[in-house]
C-alpha cells in the first residue's frame, strides 16, 4: 500500500486508493452493523447469568475509551506532521497512536480476563456469545491498525515514508478513526445503554 | 506458465475466471444431471438420501458462487475497462488477488467430494448437505456432526474475502478510471449494471460474512447464536442469510441485465430506449433489493402485519423490474434486427424472464407463497429467473464479447442449434416444475411416491435436463472447434457502439494505444449529436508503460485455504502458517515496486 | 407427445378443481385456507397470463416484424419516449393494486385465529415424523392426524430439534415448525377424507421420508377416534404372541424412546399406546401391516436414512421381532 504514491488523474478527483478505502469503510459498517444489531435483538435474552449488569465494569472502560480516543488526536497530528514534511514529530505520533492503541488492547485483554474470572465465557450465555464476538471483532480491527501504525513507523525510521506518503498515512487514518468511531458506538450500546 | 501467475493484467485475469468458472459451471450441471436421474421415476434410487442432499447442496452453492458469479466476474474484468477507456482495472494485484482466492475457496468447497476418508468417512461422504441455504439450527455441531458444513462455512467465507475486494476494485476502476469525456451517464450499460452489481457486494456480503462468523462459532468454539435452549433464535440465520441473499439475487441478475442491454442495440442498430430509465431502475432495483428479504420468510409466520409489508415492497420491486423489460423490447421496436446467436440468447432472457418474473409476483403474495415455498413451484421460478436469465444473458454475453477475448468467431451455426437445444430443453426442465410444485411435491427431496401424480411430469423434466446437457455439450464443441478453425475477429464484429470494439480482437496488452475522449453515450455510432470517434491507431505513438507481474497476491491469497483447512483439521499450529502466509504476501505485495 | 398430454391433464384437473389421482394438490382445496389460497393464486394467475400474453407478444411481434432485410433504410435512433416511459411505469403498478389489496385482506383472512371453541392440535415436529397432542382431550399420537369436518380446527406448531415445516396441501398452506417458537394455522375442512402431506422444510438425511396424513372424519367417526385413544392401551390375551411381544418390548431398548401407557414412558419416538390403529408406519412411508413392521423393527435406517432408532444391538430374533409385532399390532 505504500509504494509510491504518484499523482494519477483520476475521473473523481479522488485518490483511487482512499476511494477504494472509503469502500471499504462502508462495507465494514454492515459487518459491524450486523454484529451490533445481533447483540441489541439478543439483548436480555440469556437465560442464565452473569448478565451485563453484574459484570461490566465501566469506569475501566471509559479509560479505554479515552485512550481510543487520543490516540485518533495522535493520528490526527502524526497525518498533520507527515504532510508537513516534519519527519521527526511523524515518528513521534505514529508511535503514540500505535502504543496508545496497544494499551487499549492490554485494556481488553485485562477485562477479558476478568470477566472469564468472573464466570463469562464465550459459552456461558447469549451475552457472552454477542459480547465477545462483537468486542473481539473490534479487537482484531485494533489489532491490524496497531500492526499498520508499527509498519508504517519501521518505515519511517528506516527513512522510507515521507510528505510523498502523506496518502499512505491518510489512509491509515481513516481506518483507525473508523476503528474508533465504532467503538464509541459499541461503548454507547453495550456499556452504556444497559 | 509463470506469466499466467504472476498476471495482473484484467484480460488475463478474465479468461481465468471464464474458465475456471466454466469449470465449476460443468461440474454444478453434472450434479444437477444426477439430481434429475434420481428424480426421473419415483422412489428413485441412483444415490442414497445423504448423497442427494449433498448433491442438490453443491449444486445451489456452485452455481450461485462458483459458476453465476464468477462468470459475471470474468466479464467485469475483461470489459469493463475496455468499455470505460481504461488500460487496467484500479488496482491490478487486488484483481489478481480476488481470482486467487477464488479458485481456492472453490477448489476447497469441491474437495469436500474427495476427502472423506481425510475424516474417516468414504468419498462422497463430507460435501456440504444442509442446503446452499444452510438454514440453522440443522447446521449446528449437534445435528451435522461431520466436517460436511465446515467445508460450506469455511469456503463461503473465503469466496467472500474474494468477491469484496472484486467489489471495491471495480467500483473505484468505474468510477475514477473512465476516459475523458466518458460522464456517468454516457457509461455502457453493462458497466453500470456492472457498477451497482458491485455496492450490492459489498455492502451484503458483510451481512452473511456475519452470519458465517457466528455459525464457524457454534460450531467450533461452542456459542450459541442459533440454539433456541440457550435464548437464542435459529431465525437469526434466516434474517442474516436473506438480508444477503436477496440482494444476492440482484448480484446474479443485474450483470446479465447489463449484457442484454448492450447486446439489443447493437443487433437492432438502435441506441437502448429509455438508457436513463434502464440505468436508474437498476439503482432503484439494488436499492429495493434491501426492502424484500422477508418474502424468503412468508412460512416462518412473521405475522399478518410483517407479511403484508414484505408482500408490499415485493410487488413494488415488480414495478422497475418490468420497465427494464418494456425498454427491452422498445429497443428491439422499429430496428433492424440481425439474429446472431448472441441476439437469440438475449431475447431468450426477456423471454424466460418474464416467466420468471410474473411466478415471482405469484408467491410476493403471501397466502398463494405458502402453497408454493419450498415445493418445485420455486425451483422452477429460480430456474426461469437464473437460468432462462442469468445464464441465457451470460450466454449472450459470451457469444457476443467471445471475438474480443479471444480473437475467433465462434460458429454462428452450432450457436444456433446450442440456443435452441437450450431453449427447448430449460422449458422441458423448469416448466413442468411449476405443476410438480403446485401437485404437492416439496423441493430438496430424494424421492418421490408415484401416488403423488408427478412422476411423467419428473420425466419430462428429467428428459429437458439433459437435453441443456447436449446444448453445453454443443457448446464446448463450438469452442474447441472454432479456437482451431474458426473466423479470426476483425475490431468490430458486429457493429458495435462501445469502446471496446475500437481496438483489436484480442486487445494488445495496453488495450488502448491512445486513450479515446469520448464526446457521447454511443462513441462508436453517428448520431445527431456527434460524430463516431476514431479508432485508436494501431501502433502507439509513444511507448506505454505496462505493470509486470506479481507473486504476492498468490502467496497471500494461499493464506486463506490455509487457515480454513486448520480450522477444519482443528490443528493450532496451522492456523498461524495460514496468518503468516498471508502476511507476508501482503508485506511483500505492499513493498515491491509497482507502478499501475 | 408426453410433456404435451400431462400439460393438458394438468391444466383440465386444474380448472375442474379435482384431486383424483393428486393428493397433495393444491389444486383441490378441501378447506375453508385452502380455498383462500387457491383463490388468491387464481387471481394473480389470470392476472399473470394477460401480462405474459402481451409482453411475449410484443416481443415475437418485435423480433418478427422489425429483421434486418436488405435495402431497409437505417432504423430511426430513438432514445426513448417520456409518456410512453410514464405509461408502462404505472400499468404494472396499478396491475398490482389489483394483486395486492385481495393479498393483503387474505393475509388477515387466514391469520390462523379461531372461534374459542376450536379443536385445538398440537404438531411437534421431529427427524424425522410428526408428534400431535390434543391438550384439551388428553391424546398423544403421531403421523396421523384426526380431525372432525366442518369444525374450525387450530393447529399449533413447534419442532423438537431442527426446523421443519407442517404442510397438508388440500387443507392449506405450509407454516414451518421451529424450535423454541410456536405458529398457527386454523382451518375448517369442508369434506371427509384422508389427504396426505409432508415436510416442507429441508431437515436433515430423511427429509423427504417424513410425510404425514391429516384424516378428517365425520363427527361421529372422529368422536369414536377420540374415545379409542383415551381408553388404555389393549392387554394382549394372557399367552397370547401378543403377550410375549410385550415382555419383548418391556426388556428391550424400545422403552427408552416410546411411551405405551402404563408399559413405557420414552418420549424420543412417537406413542405407541395405540399404534395399532394407524394406517401407515414410519410418518407415512409404509402401510401398517406385520412385513413392514417387521422390517422396520429390525433396521429402521435402512427402510429411512438416518432415522434415530438404530439397529437393535444385539439384534432380536425373529421370534422376537414377530412377537413385538403381533403386540404392537393389537395396540388398537
């Protein structure tokens, strides 16, 4: 994705790769939307506990929220510092973005963990099953993000991104804001709206 | 041999996908013929009940998946860029992905045939056999104990990964790719059918994505998605799967609407009545298309107020669908009609389409539907709509855009007698299916009593089978024996208005030496608005820079069979060769240099 | 010749509305639902055939009228015709006004509600036969369904593992049984007899071996029915074959699946109490008589692929297998 980025006219106006993504994007909101309105239809239909009440823990992950969320203002600066020219800060934010990311996926691991603790596991109820399908996928989603921001930062301290890649970073962008805003929406429907 | 690998270029991406879905095409119609040899008198004993189910299985889902699509695929490819003016798609390697990790997910969901003894079972044994439907809950772990709807779930989700990103790449190759002047609504009308075909994929194949992801759960990790005990619902499954499955149907018909689009105009030397009719009735179908998927459901009891609804859009999604078929035949209205074989094919569609289309209307009614779900009734309208459409339109297609791919005529003459052993034998198959169903004889079953009264109709339908048979057989003669001796293809065969005959048959590599500018919807044909433009000179004026080709999208796209064959296999360590592959076809796909 | 002849059949049995030798016709409604729908079809049918008549039609006429001939001046490029555009938009639409109100109002028509003193029957579908429960006269049976005519009758559906679907063309349509959910058909059967039906909902190996009958007699009959299963299974005749068919049954595994009152309380497999009053074996499939009993009693899945009572291991002697059957047989 990040060779070199040359000016191709295009009958749009727009890049082919970031209208591809946006595309994509909209593809991946009916996969995410799906996965969201299977946990709603099955919402308070377990049979069995723990149900999402005795288990959520929601000031830990407001934390995790809000570390999802800056970490798409460190997107923002390392687009803003690649675009500029200003390899040194681009590093620096590319970095932050991925560690910030990474802390959110420790946050998960650290409630998965929890939770099985405390008795959910993917098997023990539909609100285990919709649950973990749902923030896992989302996971992953983080997951691939982390692994793009990591790529992308190699590069660019092997002297390989630069203003000429601005496209590349806006791209990865994009997702991880994506991957973002569906998070504030699964925070909103699972935790938040019980 | 390597070149054939490592290519990115659309056209040889196309042929790949011709003949691979031709492939695919045969073996679905081999397990249809059997079907209908087991079927041909009651209580019918060819194959036993577990291999029929098996067999009418793979047959819905190779034809939907393996055979309808992909065949659409390779017309995506090889035209579209001709048609818009392009020397490639947007996104080569992307293409040559998407054929890859079809081929695999094909050749892993017919493997199922062979590897019963993989999984202590004999061969014939572990094919998928819940139905291209795979209705839940008869698909969890406790009713189909065996690998049978692994091979199905694990397969479906790798042609997905291959149909989305198809879909992305031709949406941005439409959009942004088209030559100078060529403006949306100057675009060919397959294109456009090509291009609304695709925000149907993408956007419906997440949803069935979805529901693959929860059944490969049940069944493996042991959720609980479909299974009523834990409060769940199998219904689940069928909202999910029809959510996709209608616009699904739209995927396999708009594409074919498309071709009959281009073929009517250029053999009645009119311009198509009504293009800016035909093109927003399509958006309007795909966008319908999202409203209907209940009318699947009509026996599920819903209730009187859902069914109503549902019975609702579904007639109203009658309304552009039949517009599309007055603009058909205004096209034909008052031109001068030269009945090549490809014209058969694409009146043949209107023809067989409006049956299926007006059975259609018969069961958009809810309490006429539930005499008719699930009996012969469907089949034969799914037949005269994917078959007497679908594939007659692709037939058309292929008789009309053969020259172009491969330089040769095909025989006229054999054309002819392969379209009327078709035709007469699809209305020997299908039709007497309406009376089957409607006598009270239920689909998927292995057998029949003869006191049902339908045996002489099963008959007939057995006997117009195979006669379809003859006609492929037909077929494959005339491209064997044309490839050899057949009429080598000027340009412009027939007279064509669109971009593509501009150039020689087959294209050279770069497709266009000089990217035209289009000044109006017909580029190729004089009408009171502009001049026909010219061809693009023979030799290029300046040297075109050409992409070479790629492993990486191969190596990736190897990843997938990989990993479902860990997940089959249930062997850890597997899974993550399949991830590494993967990974580092794309880490090296990304860092190559490649200029497009 | 054939394809010709069976069209013909077809279409006059059609338009005479006669079962003859179709029992599972749609055809011939014996129903109050079933004639809904036949109605509803024929409607919309006629309505199809004048669509069909006149696109096809204008097709053959198009293709026929408008060939290339030589000399023929060049066709007019027309690109298209407003009003005749706005015309054939709004016939099709206002076509299926006519097809949508009659729908609409029979959706309503045969929602499955009943007067309160509805027979009500309970269908549980099962791999691969069907179990029906009377809840209000106290009767379990299976395969063959009894029903009074002329009485509204309200049949309540659910399955026991996968889905299914409850279908008896000539007294309506099809409503699926799904586990965990219950839906409803209602009807009230206008004439006697014995029709047949069966699954319509691919569910597994033997889906297309689980038929079904539904018998309406007349109230008299089906009161007579109704008094045979309350009464207590029949005592075989002390010494009897009959007898040593039940000390068979009663040390077999048969009693893990099958209920005989006050012998056997298995519910996996249908109740036996009466089965000897049944016409057919094994959901329809084969007639009740000591051969197929027999055959069935030794291997089942060989008569129905599948099927969930398995070779009996180790196998009963023929002795055995003819005992059972003379037992289950006087199960009147």
């Amino acid at each position: 994705m990040t060779h070199a980025a040359t000016a191709h006219h295009t009958s749009m106006g727009l890049d082919s790769r970031k209208m591809a993504f946006w595309a994509f994007i909209g593809s991946e909101c009916l996969l995410f939307g799906s996965l969201i309105s299977t946990y709603l239809i099955y919402k308070g239909k377990s049979v069995v506990g723990p149900y999402p009440h005795e288990i959520l823990n929601i000031p830990f992950t407001s934390v995790s929220t809000f570390d999802l969320l800056m970490s798409s203002l460190m997107m923002v600066l390392a687009l803003a510092a690649v675009q500029r020219g200003d390899m040194k800060w681009g590093k620096i934010w590319l970095f932050s973005t991925a560690l910030l990311g990474l802390i959110f996926l420790g946050g998960q691991v650290i409630e998965f963990t929890e939770f099985v603790h405390k008795g959910l596991t993917l098997q023990t109820n539909l609100f285990g099953c919709t649950f973990f399908v749902l923030t896992g996928t989302h996971g992953a989603h983080v997951a691939v993000g982390v692994l793009w921001l990591l790529t992308l930062w190699v590069r660019a301290l092997q002297g390989k991104l630069g203003p000429g890649n601005a496209t590349t970073v806006e791209i990865t962008g994009l997702y991880w804001h994506f991957v973002d805003v569906v998070w504030i929406v699964i925070f909103t429907v699972v935790y938040l709206i019980q | 041999m390597k070149s054939w690998l490592t290519t990115t270029d659309h056209k040889r991406i196309g042929l790949l996908y011709f003949w691979t879905a031709f492939g695919f095409f045969l073996i679905g119609g081999i397990e249809a013929l059997v079907i209908r040899a087991q079927l041909a008198q009651p209580n019918g004993h060819l194959v036993s009940a577990e291999t029929y189910n098996q067999l009418f299985t793979m047959h819905g889902t190779t034809m939907v998946f393996l055979a309808l699509m992909p065949l659409s695929a390779s017309f995506f490819n090889y035209i579209i860029p001709l048609q818009i003016g392009a020397r490639d798609v947007a996104f080569p390697r992307l293409n040559a992905f998407s054929y890859w990790v079809f081929l695999c997910g094909g050749l892993f969901l017919n493997a199922s045939w062979v590897t019963g003894p993989l999984f202590h079972a004999g061969i014939l044994n572990v094919a998928p056999d819940a139905g291209w439907f795979g209705y839940a809950n008869l698909t969890e772990r406790q009713f189909s104990p065996g690998p049978n709807i692994d091979f199905w779930l694990l397969g479906l989700q790798i042609l997905g990964i291959s149909s989305l990103a198809a879909g992305f790449n031709f949406i941005v190759t439409i959009l942004n790719l088209r030559a100078p002047g060529m403006k949306m609504m100057r675009l060919p009308t397959f294109t456009w059918m090509a291009l609304i075909t695709q925000f149907l994929i993408i956007t419906a194949f997440p949803v069935i994505t979805v529901a693959l992801v929860f059944l490969m759960f049940d069944r493996f990790f042991g959720t609980h998605f479909y299974v009523h005990e834990a409060g769940a619902t199998p219904l689940l499954w069928q909202h999910l799967f029809w959510l996709f499955g209608h616009p699904e149907v739209y995927i396999l018909i708009l594409p074919a609407m498309g071709i009959v689009s281009e073929v009517l105009p250029t053999f009645s030397r009119k311009p198509l009545f009504g293009y800016p009719v035909v093109v927003y009735s399509g958006i309007l179908i795909g966008f319908m298309g999202w409203g209907v998927w209940s009318h699947h459901m009509f026996a599920v009891g819903l209730g009187p107020i859902a069914d109503s609804v549902f019975a609702a859009t579904t007639m109203l999604i009658a309304v552009p669908t039949g517009v599309k078929i007055f603009n058909w035949i205004a096209t034909l209205w008052g031109g001068a009609i030269r009945g090549t074989t490809a014209l058969h094919f694409a009146v043949g569609f209107i023809a067989m389409f409006i049956i299926g289309g007006l059975s259609g209307v018969t069961h958009a009614s809810p309490p006429a539907d539930l005499q008719q779900t699930d009996t012969y009734y469907v089949v034969a309208h799914i037949h005269y709509v994917l078959f007497g459409g679908t594939i007659m339109g692709l037939f058309a297609g292929i008789y009309y855009w053969w020259p172009k791919m491969t330089g040769r005529l095909l025989s006229e003459a054999l054309g002819k007698w392969h379209f009327w052993l078709q035709f007469v034998g699809m209305n020997l198959a299908f039709f007497p299916m309406h009376f089957i169903g409607l006598l009270g004889m239920p689909r998927r079953i292995y057998t029949y009593g003869p006191e049902l009264g339908v045996s002489d109709l099963n008959l007939v339908s057995t006997v117009g089978a195979f006669l379809i048979g003859l006609a492929i057989l037909v077929f494959l003669f005339n491209m064997w024996w044309t490839s050899r001796r057949g009429r080598p293809a000027s340009n412009d065969p027939w007279g064509g208005a669109t971009l593509e005959w501009s150039i020689p048959s087959p294209p050279p590599v770069y497709n266009f030496s000089v990217i035209p500018t289009v000044a109006g919807r017909l580029p190729r044909w004089r009408t009171e608005r502009h001049e026909p433009i010219q061809d693009p000179p023979a030799v290029p004026p300046a040297p075109i820079h050409v992409p070479g080709g790629s492993w990486w999208p191969l190596v990736a796209a190897l990843g997938l069979p990989v990993m479902a064959l860990a997940a089959l296999t249930q062997t850890m360590w597997v899974v993550f060769v399949g991830v590494a592959l993967l990974l580092f076809g794309i880490y090296r796909w990304a860092f190559e240099p490649f200029e497009v | 010749m054939l394809r010709y002849r069976w069209w013909l059949t077809s279409v006059a049995l059609w338009l005479l509305g006669c079962g003859g030798p179709y029992p599972q016709s749609t055809f011939a409604p014996r129903s109050d639902f079933a004639r809904a729908s036949d109605v509803l079809f024929r409607d919309i049918f006629w309505w199809a055939v004048v669509v069909f008549i006149v696109l096809e039609t204008l097709l053959l006429f198009a293709i026929i009228r408008f060939r290339h001939r030589e000399g023929r001046a060049e066709p007019k490029p027309t690109h298209g015709h407003t009003i005749l555009e706005i015309a054939w938009t709004l016939a099709p639409a206002v076509i299926l006004v006519f097809v949508a109100v009659p729908t609409v109002r029979t959706i309503f028509t045969t929602a499955g509600d009943v007067p309160p003193d509805a027979l009500k029957v309970e269908v549980v579908g099962h791999q691969w036969w069907w179990e029906y429960k009377y809840p209000d006269l106290g009767i379990t049976t299976a395969n063959e369904m009894h029903v009074p005519v002329g009485k509204s009758v309200q049949v309540a559906i659910t399955s026991a593992d996968v889905i299914h679907s409850f279908w008896a063309p000539v007294l309506g349509g099809k409503r699926d049984a799904i586990p965990g959910r219950v839906n409803y058909i209602a009807f009230r059967a206008d004439s006697t007899g014995d029709y047949s039906g069966q699954c319509a909902e691919f569910c597994g190996a033997s889906h297309g071996n689980m038929r079904l009958r539904v018998l309406v007699d007349r109230d008299s009959a089906f009161q007579a029915w109704v008094d045979d299963e309350k009464a207590a299974p029949a005592l075989p005749p002390k010494a009897s074959l009959a007898e040593q068919g039940k000390t068979v049954y009663s040390r077999s595994a048969c009693i893990g699946c099958h209920t005989i009152q006050g012998v056997s309380p298995g519910i996996i497999g249908p109740n036996l109490t009466h089965v000897g009053s049944r016409t057919t074996i094994a959901a329809g499939l084969f007639p009740n008589d000591s051969a197929h009993l027999a055959r069935w009693i030794a291997d089942a899945p060989s008569l129905k692929p599948g099927a969930l009572m398995t070779r009996m291991q180790p196998p009963l002697t023929d002795a055995d297998i003819a005992a059972l059957v003379a037992y289950l047989q006087s199960l009147k």
